[in-house]
C-alpha cells in the first residue's frame, strides 16, 4: 500500500514507523514547509491519504482528498462543524473517508463499554457522571474529540443529562466535561459515576502514540477500494453500519 501522509508531525512520523514496519511505502508527506506539494499528480502516486494535521486545516485538507478522488482516513479532531458539507461531497464525489476522533484499538473498545455503561447506569439516578480528559500542553483543542465522542455516547443514553459542558457546573443536566492539559500526557479519559455510597470509574490511559498510529494504518488498509464514510466500529468488525 502506498500512503500520503498529509500532515508530518509526531503522530505522522509514528505513523510513517508503524506503515513502513508493515511493509507499507510512503509516497508524499505534507507538512507546513511544503504545501505546495499538495497537488493532484503527487497525491496520485499513493492508494490512500492519512490525514493528522489540526482543526484549522482538517477540513481543507479532506476536502483536497475527495477532490482528488483518494481515499482519505482523517483523525484531526476540532472540525465537525463543517461534517455535513465533508459528508455531502464525499458522497457526490462517489469517495471514501474514515473519520474517527480516536483511532487506538484501546480506545474503540473504550467506546463500546461506555455506551454500555452509560445504558446500566441510566436506571440509577442516584449516581451522577462527570468526565475528565488529560492531554499534552501542546493539543489545540478542548476538550478533545475522544472526550466529545465518549460525552455523546452517554448522552445518547442518558434521560437525565441534555448537554455537555467544557467546565466545573452544577446544573444536573449537564454533563460535565474537565479537561487537564499537562506534560507527558499522550491521553487519559476517565468516566465516573459518583453517589452517596460508592463510586464507579472507567478509565482508559494512552502510554504513548503508537496505538493511534496503528489504528491509523489499520484504517488505510481498510479503505483502499471501499466507497462511502466509516469509522473504526467497522474498521473493527463491530458493526456492518455505516456512520
């Protein structure tokens, strides 16, 4: 397989290890020093892009991909704003996007336990939830997209809890969101479910990048000649349902 890596920082350079481990072959790499690179012939030379660079640019950048008719696997988060315009063109352009705000194996089976989790405990409203997210000083966005996903998911099952917040509230239907940025901090999300008597706690702790880089590369491999959006319950065989 023969990937463009758009986007060359730490998590594009673990990637690049993981991909080239694999046998894989890496044909372009884009970053800030040379976007003009970023073109329709170099991007022709690879089966599948993978897509790490921020919120500022995710959206350009996946956009550039289905233009170009490749497959593209994006993991930046901070972006989703402006999911519906991605969806319609990536439809009309007859592509294939993977979008995932966590590509690690830990995390998606994470996911899975929390929305079932998030369902037993609905029957309990003596047990209030609150979230907390550990990050590195150098993450732009907050709280991060594996924290909004994991807070979607217990919104979807909760019949007490309406919104998310970003911050310390006692409103009880919200849902409350910290997010700690310190140093080394590759990703931790803990989930509690606090009452008088006891409390149950859920936590899933990245010890460094290489899980995400090789959900990543598992994604690409995914891709290459599908057509439509997925994410990584069918990257993972969880689910035949597209998102």
């Amino acid at each position: 397989m023969k990937i463009a890596l758009i986007g060359y920082g730490k998590m594009g350079k673990a990637i690049e290890s993981i991909a080239l481990e694999k046998g894989h072959e890496v044909v372009l790499r884009i970053d800030i020093s040379n976007p003009q690179d970023f073109t329709a012939d170099k991007i022709a030379l690879a089966d599948v892009a993978i897509e790490f660079t921020g919120p500022h640019s995710a959206f350009a950048n996946v956009m550039k991909c289905l233009e170009f008719g490749i497959p593209v696997v994006c993991g930046s988060t901070g972006w989703l704003n402006q999911w519906k315009e991605v969806a319609a063109y990536c439809e009309k352009q007859n592509g294939c996007l993977i979008y995932a705000s966590n590509y690690s194996i830990g995390v998606n089976l994470f996911f899975e336990l929390n929305t079932r989790l998030a369902a037993l405990m609905n029957d309990y409203p003596e047990y209030e939830v609150s979230m907390e997210e550990i990050h590195h000083t150098e993450k732009k966005d907050a709280p991060s997209g594996t924290a909004i996903t994991l807070a979607e998911q217990i919104l979807q099952q909760s019949s007490r809890k309406k919104a998310w917040v970003n911050h310390h509230d006692t409103d009880p239907a919200n849902l409350e969101i910290i997010s700690l940025r310190e140093d080394p901090a590759p990703g931790t999300h803990k989930i509690k479910y606090a009452s008088p008597i006891d409390t149950i706690e859920i936590i899933h702790t990245a010890h460094n990048r290489i899980g995400f880089a090789g959900g990543a590369v598992l994604a690409a491999e995914f891709a290459i000649h599908k057509k439509g959006i997925f994410g990584m319950r069918e990257v993972l065989g969880l689910t035949e349902k597209k998102i």
